[in-house]
C-alpha cells in the first residue's frame, strides 16, 4: 500500500495556506482607513504579504510538479510496517496530546504540578520505567528551578495559591539574595 | 569606536562575566556531549535565562559560552562511541573514533580541545579586529543598500539549507509570511491577527526559536523511545604530548582560515567548515591514506576548522543583524531581549557592552582550555547517560525558558504551535533554520525596502541605478538563485529520463 511521501503532504498544505491567505488577503490584512501620501506610506500593507504568498505558491507548485513529474509523490509501505508505526504513533500522538494540554493548563494548574504532569508522562513515554527515577525527577528539578527563578532571580511563574503558601515555610529558610 | 573598544575592556574584565562564561562552557560541553542534544537546542531552551540575570555582559557571554562548548562537546561523542554530537563534529568521527578504537581516545579528545581552543581565540581575534571596519563601512548604509544585503542574505540562508534548494526556500518563504502576522510597519494597520490583541503585535522570537528547535527533537526521542547508555570502549589511554600538538600547529591554521571564511558568510555553518578542515589536512598530508585510520592530524583539521566559525559568525550578526546560522539566530534573539538591536548602529549606539561580549568571547578561550581539560574524564562518561533522564528536563526548560521572557502565557500557545509546525517539517525533511531567519530578516526587508520606496519617490528607476551597492546586491543574488533553480531542474530531469529509460530497457 502506497502514500503520500511526507514532503509532499507538508507543501501541499503550505501550498493551501498560501492560496488561501492569497484569496482573502482583502479580509486578513487591513487598509488604512484616510488615504496616506507615498511619502508616509509608500506601498500598501498587502504588497509585501501577497509577493511573499505568491513566490510561497509558485515554489511549493514547483516541487509538487517535479515530484509528480519524477514519480516521488507517493511512497511505498511495507508489510508489518503498520504494528510497528503503531506503537510509535501511539507515543507521538500521546505526547501532542500532553504537551498541548499542559500548555493550555498551565496558568491554572500552576507551574509545579503542569511541570510534574509533562515531565512525568514525557520521560515515561520515552521509555524510563524506573517509577523513583520519574517521580524523583518530575517533582526535585521543577522545585528547584522554581526556587531559583522566584527566590534568586526574583522572577514570578504562574502558580496556584495553595502551593505558593505551602512553599512559603521552605523558602523562608532559604538564604537571602 | 575605539573609545568604546577601550571601554569594552574595562567592562568584560569581571569575577561575575567570567563564572556565567564558565557556566555557559560547562552546559555548552554537557549538551553537546549527550548524542541527540545539539547546541540550537539547548542554546534555545537557555536563552531566557540569559535574560533573567539582567545584564548583558553576563546572559550574552553565557550563551556564547554555551555555543562554543557545545561545538566542541559534540567531538567527545564522536570520538567515543562513533556518534557525533552536534552535526559540527561529523568529520571528527572519521579519525578520532578511530583512535578510540586504537586505545588512544585520551589522545584524541585532547587534540580536538587545544586545537578548538587554539582556533577559537584565533578567529575570535580576526572577528574583534574586522568588527570596527565592517562596521565603519556599514554605517554608511542607507534602506537601499540595507534592502539588497537582506535580500542577498536570504538567498543565501536559502540555497545553503540542509537538504534540496527548493525546500529551503518554502520554509525561507513560510518564515517571512509568520513576521508579518501583526502590526504593518508603516500604517500600523493589522495583517493576520484575527482581531486578536495577542496577534496584534506579532509572534515572540523566543517560543518560535524553542518551538521549532527544541520540541522537534525531543519528540524525535519520544518517537525513537528509551536508548540502552553508549558503551565507550575506552576513555583512558595516553595523553597528548607536545611535540604531537606541534606536529599538528600547519593543519590548525590552516583550518581556522577556512572556518574564519566560511564563518563570515551567512548560512554555511561548522559542518561544511569541518568536511572542508578535514579534507584540506587530507589532501596537504604527505600520507594521505593513513586518514581514516586514526590520524591525529584528522580530528585536528575538523575541529580546528568547526570553532573557527563561531567567532566570525558575530560580524554579520553585530554589523548587519543578519544571523549566519540557527545559533546565531538565537543569540540575536538573546540580544533583542536584552534590548540591544544588532545592526549598522549597535556598534554606536552600544559599543562598549559589544566590544565588551567580544572581549570576554576571545578570553573565554582561556576557561574553555582549562575546563575542557579538567572535565575531560567527566564528559567522557556523560556520553553513557541515558536520553530519558534528561528529556523531560528539556521540555520543563522549554515551557519555563518560554513563559519567562515576556511572562505571556499566549507565547506558551504560540511555543506549542511552531512545535508542531518544527516536527512537521522535520518529518518532511525540511530544515527549520531557514524558516528562522526568514521570520528575523523578512520584516527588515519589508521595513527597508519600504524605506527606499519612500526615498525614491516617483522616480525609482533613477534611483535604483543611483544606489550601486543596493543594486550589486541584488544582481549577486539573482542569477545565485537563478543558476542553483535551473541546476536543481536540470537533475530533476536528469534523473526522471534516467528512470524514462530505465523503464524503457
């Protein structure tokens, strides 16, 4: 069974992108409301944007054409590739997952516990199964760099009210800086 | 602008610039030393911490420690377990692994540091000595000439990217399409922003440069899983001895000159700097067919030739703001977050602070030499450190380094974004760095070429052919990409009527 080679799915969407952003250029790039003298403004917010889009257009036209021409669009799978992809696909598209959630919760959950949760599910999907390793690491290094960041540096990270004032006693031993 | 070079010796002489330095060394070593770490991505996670400590003679300095340990951190892989740290230390594996094999890696790793170091100060020197001059001349560039330079570099940047000319420029092309989401720099007028105040001022360079550097890999070691620690056949043996290292002195010269070369022109990098260092001593060797084989002269005329460019690096970024590679792209992105601006009026406007971070560059040279060989067993062994106890402190670095440059949890949206965007690409084979400098210099292309519109008024065609440097410029860089398109079509077609008749017969 045969796909779409890589390269060619990542430019024909770039491809799309820039037709589409070609298309309705007139609604993402505002023109200024009062006319403004060549002097003030000497070409229009949406000459650059639209030369840059059409060169995008026609490069990415280029290489899809010569890969077409060359017979390199597609690329042959080979059997028991699919269990094997599996497994990994299984791991990349989980590790998206966490990565995209602990990025949107990161100022509500607070630093420490999104920073435990992504470091302990990334070194458990990378392959550690070493349950005090993982733990160890998720919780000491994300404590540490907290303490510096906000204690030496002086420097504030998002994090929730009741780990701030639960980490208040600690810090207070802590040596000024 | 010697008052400021006298003033950039007084201020870089400090306790506290040089222990950041010593720092930046050490982690530069670390990074480049565990294979699968390269220097762009642990640079991009440390540049907001080069912010935090405020000064910029203390975050700059780490940070080009940090550079040149990690090039010459990734020869310790490569000498030890065959497998090159950072792409900068591919020539390296050819001999020095070979002498790992022969019992002498001490030997090896010892030529790869004094003959780093050796080239390093010495480029460094040239780069301290050619700033002042390149910089009068600059000075003197109006938006005309600043235009073309842009758009000669671009080129440039473009056909020089890993991989096939074409994809260079489609992510050339998808970086300065990103930059002009926001504000438009004449009419302040919105272009891509969705109505969205975030988009209004345009993408931060700090989650970009962590996003497409950074994420990118560590989903590479997700996707390869949990690696068994190197096995390193042996890190003890002889030591160097200095007649070896005199022996070598020709092949270090002359791999500095070429990395000087090379260093100054934007896009080419230490890999080809050190395929070229590697081959120069092969070829100027009376034997030739011992390379290979674990000759000393080998390791010496690579490495020398790879940190050679690290200092030349720093002319076109500090003169022109135009950054020669990804790790100069992020040290310009250091630099805009310390508030200094590299181009034509740095050196005026700053020029003790950048005389000063050169300065403490070229005497960083003198802690790379003693922590290079005091650290020598410990790095040894850092090679055998396995990848998933330090993955997950990468991404923490990432999500923190990030929120901590602008504390704007909308660039935590915009890290994972180009993450994506970076894997993608590199699932495609697509290099990302070009799409960096793209986003850096594209809106300096808009603003100047925008500029010279304005300054030639009605009558551009006169003041096209008035303005000679600008137009040299761009009649360099025309028929540069005219010549590698139609060489690119041409082996296209080569290679599908070589299929035709393949097919035929």
């Amino acid at each position: 069974m045969s796909h779409l080679e890589a390269d060619v799915k990542f430019t024909a969407v770039v491809l799309l992108l820039a037709v589409l952003a070609l298309v309705f250029g007139g609604w993402l790039i505002a023109e200024p409301p009062i006319p403004l003298g060549p002097d003030v403004l000497a070409m229009s917010p949406k000459v650059f944007p639209t030369l840059i889009l059409a060169g995008t257009a026609l490069v990415a036209s280029i290489f899809l054409i010569t890969k077409h021409r060359n017979g390199t669009l597609f690329v042959a799978g080979s059997a028991g590739e699919g269990a094997r992809v599996g497994g990994t696909m299984y791991r990349q598209i989980l590790f998206v997952f966490i990565t995209v959630t602990c990025a949107l919760l990161l100022t509500t959950l607070g630093f420490l516990t999104t920073m435990f949760l992504l470091m302990a599910s990334t070194a458990v999907l990378v392959g550690n199964r070493s349950v005090v390793q993982v733990l160890s690491i998720s919780l000491v290094v994300p404590l540490s760099f907290y303490i510096i960041v906000t204690h030496v540096l002086r420097t504030a990270l998002p994090e929730i009210d009741f780990i701030e004032r639960a980490l208040v006693p600690i810090l207070r031993l802590l040596p000024s800086v | 602008m010697i008052e400021s070079l006298l003033a950039g010796v007084d201020v870089a002489l400090r306790v506290d610039t040089f222990i950041w330095i010593s720092g930046g060394l050490l982690l530069g070593m670390l990074m480049g030393a565990l294979p699968g770490f390269t220097t762009s991505m642990g640079m991009s996670v440390l540049v907001p911490i080069s912010f935090l400590v405020g000064d910029p003679l203390i975050g700059i300095p780490f940070l080009i420690g940090v550079y040149k340990g990690g090039i010459y951190g990734g020869s310790v892989p490569a000498i030890l377990i065959s497998m090159p740290g950072t792409g900068a230390s591919i020539a390296t594996v050819f001999d020095g692994h070979a002498l790992t094999k022969k019992g002498k890696s001490r030997k090896a790793l010892e030529m790869s540091l004094f003959a780093s170091a050796i080239s390093d100060f010495l480029s460094d020197i040239f780069t301290l000595v050619m700033i002042i001059p390149v910089a009068a001349i600059v000075l003197g560039f109006g938006p005309p000439e600043i235009a073309a330079v842009m758009f000669l570099s671009l080129v440039i940047i473009a056909v020089t990217a890993t991989g096939p000319v074409i994809k260079g420029l489609i992510m050339l092309c998808l970086g300065v399409w990103v930059g002009f989401v926001g504000a438009d720099p004449f009419s302040a007028m919105a272009r891509y922003s969705f109505g969205t105040s975030e988009l209004y001022d345009g993408f931060h360079l700090i989650p970009i440069l962590i996003g497409l550097f950074a994420l990118p890999e560590i989903f590479n070691a997700v996707k390869e899983g949990d690696m068994p620690g190197a096995r390193v056949a042996s890190f003890v043996g002889e030591r160097l001895r200095l007649d070896e290292l005199k022996n070598s002195l020709r092949t270090i010269f002359r791999s500095t000159l070429i990395g000087t070369g090379i260093g100054v022109i934007p896009g080419l990098g230490q890999p080809i700097a050190a395929m070229m260092g590697y081959i120069a001593a092969k070829n100027s060797s009376e034997h030739p067919e011992t390379y290979g084989e674990g000759e000393l002269d080998g390791v010496a005329g690579a490495e020398a030739a790879n940190n050679a460019v690290n200092g030349p690096t720093m002319v076109p970024l500090l003169t022109l703001g135009i950054p020669g590679d990804a790790v100069t792209a992020l040290l310009l992105g250091a630099f805009m977050m310390q508030g200094l601006r590299p181009g034509p009026t740095l050196l005026t406007s700053s020029g003790d602070i950048v005389f000063g971070i050169l300065i403490a560059m070229v005497l960083a040279n003198i802690l790379f030499v003693a922590i290079g060989y005091l650290t020598i067993p410990f790095f040894a062994r850092v090679v055998t450190i396995k990848k998933s106890l330090l993955i997950p402190v990468t991404i923490m670095l990432a999500f923190a380094g990030t929120y901590l440059a602008r504390g704007n949890p909308f660039d935590i949206v915009t890290l994972i974004g180009f993450g994506l965007i970076g894997i993608a690409a590199r699932q495609a084979k697509f290099d990302v760095a070009p799409m960096v400098m793209g986003f850096i210099l594209g809106r300096e292309l808009e603003y100047s070429f925008g500029q010279t519109l304005a300054l030639a008024g009605d009558n551009w065609l006169r003041f096209a052919l008035t303005e000679r440097l600008g137009m040299t410029a761009v009649v360099l860089a025309t028929p540069i990409i005219g010549v590698l398109l139609g060489r690119r079509m041409s082996h296209f077609r080569q290679r599908a009527l070589a299929r035709e008749a393949g097919q035929a017969a």
